[in-house]
C-alpha cells in the first residue's frame, strides 16, 4: 500500500510524537513501507533581523539546535520496532511546514503522518503547522490526534 512514509516530529512535543509514531508504525509494518523521522528546527532569522540580535551568536545557536535535534531524532529512531533498513531520520533548520512539504517530495514520500494538539479556533480545527501541511501536500496526510 504504502512505500515511504514521513513522519514529522517535534522532539519537544513527547504526546504529539508517540501519537502520530504508534500510527506511522503501524501503517509501516502492514505494508512493509519505509519510515522517514523528520524534525525541522524553526528558523528564527526573521525575528533577529528586527531586533537586531547578532548573527553569529543565532548561528551558533542554531547549530546546537539541529545538533541536539539530531540526537533526540536517533534515540527515537533506535526505539522504532522495525528492521533499522526500514527506519531512518533527517533534521533541517528552517520553517516546519515548508521543510515537511519539501522533504515528502525529496523522498517521494506517499504518506505523511502528523501530529496535531487539541486545536483553538485560531488554529482551524488543527495545529498550524498541521493545517499548512495538509493544505499544501501533494500526497495523502494522515493527522493524528
């Protein structure tokens, strides 16, 4: 059914991790599909260019994020119950929407399974980053709450 499934993570959401990942595992094991892990550290350039924060400073910070990112992606990946050629993980810095939407095409992904917290109205019945990700994919997407 499935050959490449993408998972969007937030490491520093556990809830909204375990919930879409039970699912993601699922789907995997029933069609023998690939598992692709992804989190994308926010890009945060836009707010210190108007408030004048030095760029080497956010550099270096966005480096220990992806870093960091990347270590809490692996331990995640190592606790997946599939084959390790199954599963794999990728972290980029930028804006969690476009990096998902881009990152399915990348890897010709024909699932992708996200997270979404209990939504505000604000939010349209789903998180913000749900809600883009389903509005612009180019594939089926399943939300998980």
């Amino acid at each position: 059914m499935y050959k490449t499934i993408l998972v969007p993570i937030d490491v520093t959401e556990d809830v909204l991790t375990s919930n879409a990942l039970k699912h993601a595992i699922y789907l995997a094991k029933m069609s023998q599909a690939k598992l692709m892990l992804f989190h994308s550290v926010p890009d945060i350039s836009k707010f210190s260019i108007s408030y004048n924060y030095h760029y080497e400073l956010l550099n270096s910070f966005a480096e220990k994020a992806v870093a960091r990112s990347k270590d809490e992606l692996k331990a995640i990946a190592e606790k997946v119950d599939l084959p390790a050629e199954q599963v794999s993980y990728f972290v980029d810095y930028g804006t969690p929407r476009d990096k998902v939407l881009a990152k399915a095409k990348e890897i010709h992904a024909d699932l992708i399974v996200v997270g979404s917290r209990h939504p505000s109205i604000s939010t349209h019945l789903l998180g913000s980053t749900a809600s883009g990700i389903v509005a612009h994919a180019q594939v089926s997407v399943l939300v998980v709450r």
